[in-house]
C-alpha cells in the first residue's frame, strides 16, 4: 500500500473545523477591508533567496525544490508574503486606486522540517498583508484582526507578544550589539549559532537549542537601539492597541527568523499547556523594504500568517462547536415505486436550496433511520407505495418529535416555512421549540 509522505496527513474527520476557521477568515477579513489573493504555489527559488533570506532556516534547510521539464529551478511556497510581494508587482497592484492594498490568502505552504506535534511539513495557512501604509495605525490594525478572528472563534488564552527592531539603522546598532554581546559566549553554544553569529546574530535569539542558554536571556533589547522616530513608531503602535482594547506583552527577545522584517514584529501564543513547545499560532510583522527589494517601487507593508494546524488543535482542546445539520431532510424509502418519486422530491428541493439525502443501498426501515441520525437531518420523509397513491408523505420532525402528512406538492414550501419558523422556550407552557 502506498502511504501518505511523511510530515502530511490527510483531512478527514477534522474538515469541519477548517470549514469553521475558513468561513470566520473570509468574514473578518471583511471586516478589515482585506480582500482574497490566490498565487501559486510554487515560484522561482531566487523569490524566496531573495525575500525571505539565503541564511535562514527556511531557505538553508527547509524548501523543496525541484527543477522542472524546462530546466527551472522551482520550489514550493514555504511561506506566503514573498508570493504576494511578487503578485503585487508583477500585477501591479500598487497603481490600483485603492490604497493601502489590503489582500489576506489561505492555502498550503511546504517546509522541509522534522515533523513533530504541531509541525508539518505540509501545513496550511490564513495569511494577510497590507500594502502602503506605514503609519502605526496599520500596524496596530493588522494585530487587532488577527486578534479578532481569534475571538470570533471564541479561542481563550492567547497572548500577543510584541517587540520593536527599528528600521535600517536601529537593525545595524542592534546587530552590533548583539555581536559585542556574543563575543565572549559563542564558543560554547550551538553549531548553527555560530554560524548565525557570522551572518545574522539576531537569529540566535530563535535558536530552539540554546533558548535557556544565560547569554541569550541577558541580550540586549532591541527596543533600547531604536532610533527616536522608530521608538515613537512603537510607542505610536501601543497606543493604538490600547485605544482598541487588545493586550499585548512586549517580549524582548522576540526578532523573528526571516530577513524582511522592520520596525513591528509579532507572535500570537497559546499556552504551553495546550499545545507543548509549538505554541505559536500565528506570526507576524511590518516589512518596510521587500517590495523594493525585489525591484517594486518602495512600499511600505505590514502582514501576519496564522498556522492553521496548530490554531485547530487548540480550537479542539477548547470544544470548538463544528457541528452543523448535514441534511436538512432525509427520505426514508420503501420500495422501487416510492425511491423514484423519492428522487423526483429531493431534486426539487436541493434546487431549492435544501439539503436533502437518502438510502441508497436498500437498508431496511431502521437502517435508514439511523442514517439519518448519522446525517443529523432535521425532518424524515417517509414514503412507500401508499404515500405514492396518496400524493403525500409522512414527514417526522425530529426535533419536535411530531409527524404529519404532507402533500407531494407542498413538501419544499412546509420544510423551509418549519426551518425558518421562530422558535422559543417558553418557561410557563409546553410550546417548546414552536410559534406560540
Ligand atoms: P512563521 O512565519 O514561520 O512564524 O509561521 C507562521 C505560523 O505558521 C506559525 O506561527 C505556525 O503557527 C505556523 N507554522 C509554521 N511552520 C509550521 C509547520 N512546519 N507546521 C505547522 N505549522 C507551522
């Protein structure tokens, strides 16, 4: 048998869940005035080379990359803002009237990782990024809805850290810092931050293996080498979190791994309790200088990326309701006569807008029943020989219980009016679940 590749799995039971999450991603995106992009997913390797940087993990150790039929160097999308950046150019999006440009996508991203509770290899994203705006407030409104989708999915115990690099000349005094910091530890830390040190000492505060490490704790902060307008851009962006009511950390080691990154970077985590050492469930940041950097006119933007592997494992843990009626209507057939006035109904209602299922394997009576709990139908049409002559079926309320005949004619029409009818629960009478 020919099994799934490792670090990917396939998306059975938990589909609901998704459908939950996607749904709430596409109306508060609304909300914000984000609107869907869809770009490939694979690019030309030097996109991400470029973007997100030759020396990070990602692009050092984690692509797929393949040369295809034409001799191009292909690699699937490890991430989705360097995709967007080169959507935005190459489609010209900056000339569009509407400006910033607010676009959010959701789709599979592929990294060549150790695969491990809440890290795949195959993992799906909801991802935004705004084009245009450098004020604070652009910054504070990406955290606020991605804050938002969180409450909309009723998900408690989330944090948003934060933490300010600065732009171009904050970036270099931090470096150097850093550097003069390390000088005298780097000996005794890891491989890969030793090689960090060398190019990019900011990445060995995301180092995994020397985390604890008492160096990497007593580092200096970021927020005390930012330059004046890049502190107040900070202080600017607090207070708009505040006036919008979101709480926030300010985690001084937070610097985040890929090259692009200005000013504004964040993490949204749930607790460890719930989701181990994978906790981040989304990451994000503002990056002032990608869209120059890959030959776009100089755009200031700002983005986050939900991972939405880790996000459902914690919707789980939080009994995320996902339960929706499956059927609106199910008919329970008996006989060859009836499954063909069955098939004539059903069809006029799914035109109709209804959700309408039945047997199709000849179970007997009780079989089809349960099916029909199976398929959480609200209503059962029961029809056999003598509902055909007598122009109606029996239709079962499951919910109330009551069952009643219904004419052929006004099955659709008796269904939608029993669907949409106001409900209450009364307290002094037995109109339970009925119009008083
Ligand atoms: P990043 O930009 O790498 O921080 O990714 C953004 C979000 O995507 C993270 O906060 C995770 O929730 C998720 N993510 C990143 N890598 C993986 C992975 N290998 N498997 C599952 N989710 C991931």
């Amino acid at each position: 048998m020919i099994r799934r590749m490792k670090g990917t799995y396939d998306i059975t039971t938990d589909i609901g869940y998704y459908q939950a999450v996607e749904k709430q991603a596409h109306r508060v995106s609304k909300l914000y005035g984000f609107k869907e992009i869809r770009t490939p997913h694979f690019e030309a390797r030097d996109l991400y080379h470029r973007s997100v940087g030759e020396d990070t993990d990602i692009v050092s150790k984690e692509t797929y990359d393949f040369e295809d039929r034409g001799g191009r160097i292909n690699t699937l999308r490890p991430e989705g803002t360097a995709g967007v950046v080169r959507a935005f150019i190459e489609n010209k999006l900056y000339a569009e009237k509407e400006i910033p440009q607010k676009k959010y996508y959701l789709g599979s991203m592929f990294r060549y990782e150790r695969p491990q509770k809440g890290r795949f290899r195959e993992f799906r994203q909801f991802g935004a990024e705004s084009f245009g705006a450098a004020h604070p407030s652009a910054d504070a409104e990406i955290i606020a809805y991605a804050v938002t989708f969180l409450r909309a999915l009723k998900l408690k115990d989330v944090k948003v850290h934060i933490n300010a690099l600065g732009d171009k000349d904050s970036k270099i005094a931090y470096q150097k810092a850093l550097k003069d910091h390390f000088k005298d530890h780097i000996g005794d830390m890891c491989r890969d931050c030793q090689k960090r040190y060398k190019e990019n000492a900011m990445r060995i505060l995301d180092c995994k293996v020397d985390k604890d490490h008492h160096a990497i704790k007593s580092a200096p902060k970021t927020i005390d080498l930012l330059t004046d307008a890049d502190k107040a851009h900070f202080e600017s962006v607090k207070d708009y979190l505040e006036v919008m009511n979101i709480p926030f950390i300010i985690d001084h080691n937070l610097v985040r791994g890929l090259d692009y990154y200005t000013h504004t970077v964040f993490e949204i985590k749930v607790s460890e309790a719930l989701l181990g050492s994978q906790n981040a469930i989304c990451g994000g940041g503002r990056y002032n200088h990608l869209v120059e950097s890959l030959e776009g006119p100089a755009t200031p933007a700002v983005g986050f990326a939900f991972g939405l592997e880790r996000l459902i494992m914690a919707l789980k843990e939080n009994n995320y309701p996902t339960d929706t009626p499956y059927a609106h209507i199910y008919m329970v057939i008996m006989g060859e006569k009836a499954r063909l006035k069955a098939h004539d109904l059903m069809q006029k209602m799914r035109l109709g807008g209804l959700m309408a299922d039945a047997d199709y394997l000849q179970k007997n009576i009780k079989g089809q029943f349960k099916q029909s709990e199976h398929k959480n139908a609200r209503f059962v049409a029961i029809i056999g020989d003598a509902e055909v002559d007598g122009g109606a079926v029996n239709l079962k309320d499951q919910k109330t219980g009551e069952e009643t005949p219904v004419a052929f004619e006004t099955l659709y029409a008796e269904v939608v009016e029993r669907l949409t009818r106001p409900t209450h629960e009364c307290q002094d009478c037995d109109h339970k679940g009925e119009k008083k």
